[in-house]
C-alpha cells in the first residue's frame, strides 16, 4: 500500500486488503444552440476546461453540479442532467489522492453565464478548436463533447 497518498486505509490488520477512498469529481457538459460548449477558465489556470470539481460530503449529484456550476459559471435556475461518461479513477499528483471523474450532460432553462467566485473567464466554444490543444483539459473538452 501507498502510504503516501491520502485517502488509502490500511486493513491489514483486520485480514482486508488496503483500501482507497476517492475524490469524487463532477463536470458540466453544457451546449448552446449552436452546438458550442461552455468552457470557464477556473482561477489561476491558464487553459479552458467544462465547469465542474469536487463533490462535497453529503451532497447529491445535483446539489453538487448546482453548486460548481454556480461557483464557476453562475449558473442559475433549473436544469437536467444526466451522466455521460465516468472515468478510471486516477492519482490526483498535485495533491496526492485518488479522484474519479463524472462528467454529465447539463441542460439549463438559463442559457446566462458569466465567471463566478472560481472562474475568471466563461465563453461558448466549437470544442473542434480544442481537438489538437498542447492542454491536457482542453483535449479532453473535445473528447466530452463527442458524448453527447
């Protein structure tokens, strides 16, 4: 076991392998009319990427996309959902712990953005603009887009 990385539980000495928890990560696939993506620039981050982050204890799904959506795009009002993809759990280097990602379909009934607390820029984008980026996230926005 890893005990370098936090969320890991020894059980070993209850006859149990080790054990991992996980930071649950939501993201927000939204789109316009045109077929473009929302995409935020999250405070102190340089790339663009769909608005989302981490689960808090005790939230649902909805009032946790509620929330990211708020803190990074102000969204407001109602909205569906509905899961589109959910990734591998992976090593979160930066802050050494687990972290499995939900990204989810958003359809809002308020199609008004701006940046929130966490964001500093928010705009509609053709995610074929990010297909090729050199940023990680960037990619990965064209990838989520191809699911819905």
């Amino acid at each position: 076991m890893n005990n370098n990385v936090h969320g890991a539980i020894n059980q070993e000495e209850l006859g149990y392998a080790a054990d991992y928890l996980f930071r649950v990560s939501i993201k927000g696939l939204i789109r316009n009319e045109n077929g473009e993506v929302l995409v935020v620039k999250e405070t102190g981050r340089t790339g663009w990427d769909i608005p989302g982050g981490g689960m808090d204890h005790g939230e649902d799904f909805k009032q946790a996309i509620a929330r990211e959506l708020y803190e990074e795009v102000k969204l407001t009002g109602g909205f569906t959902y509905r899961v589109i993809a959910a990734e591998d759990p992976a090593l979160l280097r930066r802050a050494k712990i687990w972290q499995i990602r939900l990204i989810f379909e958003v359809t809002p009934e308020n199609m008004t953005f701006e940046p929130g607390e966490h964001g500093d820029e928010v705009m509609f984008i053709n995610p074929e603009q990010l297909k090729d980026s050199d940023d990680f996230a960037e990619r990965k926005v064209y990838e989520y887009s191809l699911l819905a």
